[in-house]
C-alpha cells in the first residue's frame, strides 16, 4: 500500500514535469517476440494501422500474435507501430512485471516479430535503473553521480536518433533495455533512495567542452585508471580523459586472471586480419608468436608474428574472447609454459564513472558534483530542466 502511494505521489509529480516539458524516453524492453501480452486495469489500445480504438474495463490482458501482421511490412522494410496501451492507473504488466507510462506495439522490419517499447518520463526511468545499473543501498551521492551519467546518455540518445545503425530515425525508441545501452528497471524496482537521487538531480546532465551532450558512460570497477573511448572503441569523445582512481581498490575483487592456448591466439589475429583490424598481413600460416613484456598501464599489445612487428589494442582481444575471459580492459599479457597467461583489474570497459570508486567517494563524504567532477574533469555539469 505504501509503495502505491509513493507511486501516486510520483504521479503528481509527472503531471507538472510534463507542464514543464521534462522528457519522455522511449525504451525498447523486448525484441523480436512472436506473441505479446500485455496487462492491465481500465486499458486503453489504439491500433495506429486502422485508427481501431478500444476501452477494456477491469483487470484484461490484451494480445498480439505478431506473425499476423506480417502484410502490414511488404515493400517498407521499415518497422511500422502497430498499437499503443495506456492505463489510467498509469501502470501496465508485461511478463508479469509492472512499468510505468506507456507500451508501444511496433512491428519488425521482416515483418515475422515485434518489439514492446516503454515510454516513460525521465525522471521515473531513472529511478528504476539505478536499482539495475549501481545498487540502491549505495550512499545516496553515489546514486546521484549515476543518475546524472544515465540521463545524460539517455539524452543523448534521444537526441541523436540513432539508436540503430539500420534504422536510424526510423526506429520508434531512443535506446534499449541492456547492457548494450543501459539496464532499465521497472516499477517495483524504484525505491526511496533512487527517487530521490533521480529527482533531486532532476534535469542536470554532464556537458562537453563545447556545450553538448555527448554520452557519459560507467563501468563498475576501473581497477586503477579510468580509459578513454578511443582507448576502448576508437571513437574520439571531446572532454574525456583517462584519470587515475585508487579508490576502488579496497572494494570488490582485487583482480582476476585467465589464460589463452596459442591456437586460440592464433585464431585471435586470424580474426583481426578479416576484421582489418592489423596493419599489414598476415602470412598464409602463422608459425610463432612473441609477446613484447607487457605492462597493465598500456592499452596496446606489441607482438612479434613470424618475427614481424604487430601491435593490437587490447580492447580488441576482450571484444574478440568476450568479457568472462577478459572482465576489463585493464590487464597485462605474459607468455608462460607455452600459452599466454592475463593478469588484470577491474571490471567492465573502464571508461567513465567508476561505479566502485563512486561508492568509496561516496563513502568517504564526497558530494555528487564532487564525484562526478574527479571522473569528467572537462564536463560541466548543467541543469536543462
């Protein structure tokens, strides 16, 4: 009973967020479902296809068998929104689990799914995935810190509109429900603490140098010094720098290690050749591979490949054999008893906010602004609503 006031509550707070044009963010929560069911008191569904409106009164479950809209995708090639369902409660079951706002039906491209999308006001969005994305037992300015870093690269995903590389603006949400973007929450998973760093940070975001919004991103543990994006994914962001961070060293896994057979190696530049990921070719077989000592303070790799020169980044060893043999990218190579053995720190890509280091400044009495001026020293801090 409780938590249905607090959300009454958060509910008058919307009506005025939305008198002040506070956004709405459109989240993909599932993709490419053959059958939706969606549940809910007093629903509301429009069919956008045939302008179809209908009331259910009570408790209903509405249902889509996506398959059966097949026709309505020849010759687009685009995804087409089929249906949209409201409640006057303001809450809505898919899969059993509540959210806020509203669903939307969109169809998939081929024509043979859907995908259900959740439109939410930011700021509920927000209170929901720091349950997912931090922990919400964490000292409130840690929470705050990541409310700012995920409604920043939410925004800048809303205002980008290229969520998706095929769709561009044709896609009907700004980002998606997981790790690829951000892991959203839902309505049982906001609690007090994460609504009040989600509203008492409300509309502040981190901006650029030049005064944009670019996205902020976060990992949970840097293991020492944070990355830069280019250090990472090569894409150069304006207002990053790698920073040093010992304090999340006391918290978490101390560090972690892994090994890797030279076949698999060899199957590694193999790959980074049809990737074009190398400087110069390979030979049609690779006979041996000699590792230059390595340190964990770098973030290139030099080898020598039948004792010619090749140096690789090593996020592109992590991207290669995945993130359980390479949990960061923060790691040293060793060549020992004929395979190569990795000694790394950390966890996750290592750019942005640390999440354990927050919570250790956090710990240690640092405000929000404090914390997130340490990780983004040349980003400003701004209120857009």
């Amino acid at each position: 009973m409780l938590k249905f006031l607090l959300f009454l509550l958060s509910f008058q707070v919307l009506s005025v967020d939305l008198a002040t044009a506070a956004p709405v963010v459109s989240v993909r929560i599932g993709k490419s479902l053959k059958n939706i069911n969606v549940s809910g008191l007093d629903l509301k569904r429009h069919l956008l296809f045939n302008n179809d409106f209908k009331n259910y009164f009570g408790r209903k479950t509405v249902k889509f068998n996506c398959e059966t809209y097949t026709t309505l995708n020849k010759h687009k090639n685009k995804p087409i929104l089929l249906a949209t369902l409201e409640s006057p409660t303001g809450l809505l079951s898919y899969e059993n689990i509540k959210y806020q706002g509203l669903f939307k039906v969109v169809t998939n491209p081929r024509g043979d799914s859907c995908d259900i999308i959740n439109d939410i006001p930011m700021e509920d969005y927000i209170s929901s995935l720091l349950t997912k994305e931090m922990n919400s037992t964490w000292p409130i300015e840690a929470l705050k810190a990541q409310a700012v870093a995920a409604r920043t690269y939410a925004l800048h995903k809303m205002q980008s509109q290229q969520v998706s590389r095929e769709l561009g603006s044709d896609a009907f949400y700004d980002l998606e429900s997981s790790e690829k973007h951000q892991v959203g929450g839902a309505f049982f998973d906001a609690t007090d603490s994460t609504v009040s760093a989600s509203y008492e940070t409300k509309g502040e975001v981190l901006e650029s140098g030049n005064g944009q919004i670019r996205p902020v991103f976060f990992h949970a543990k840097c293991g020492g010094k944070t990355l830069r994006p280019d250090q990472v994914w090569q894409n150069k962001e304006p207002s990053y720098q790698s920073v040093n961070c010992p304090f999340c060293h006391n918290l978490g896994p101390k560090g972690w290690t892994n090994m890797i057979t030279v076949d698999r190696m060899k199957s590694f530049f193999l790959w980074a050749q049809q990737q074009k990921i190398l400087s110069s070719k390979l030979n049609s077989h690779i006979n041996t591979i000699v590792l230059v000592p390595d340190n964990i303070d770098r973030y290139k790799v030099n080898f020598y490949i039948d004792d010619r020169p090749f140096v690789v980044e090593k996020a592109h060893l992590r991207r290669f054999f995945g993130n359980v043999i390479f949990p960061s990218n923060s790691y040293a190579l060793e060549k020992k008893n004929g395979k190569f053995s990795i000694l790394g720190e950390g966890l996750g890509h290592g750019v942005g906010l640390c999440q354990i280091g927050a919570l250790a400044l956090a710990k240690q009495g640092w405000s929000y602004k404090r914390i997130l001026a340490h990780y983004f020293p040349e980003h400003v801090l701004k209120k857009l609503y």
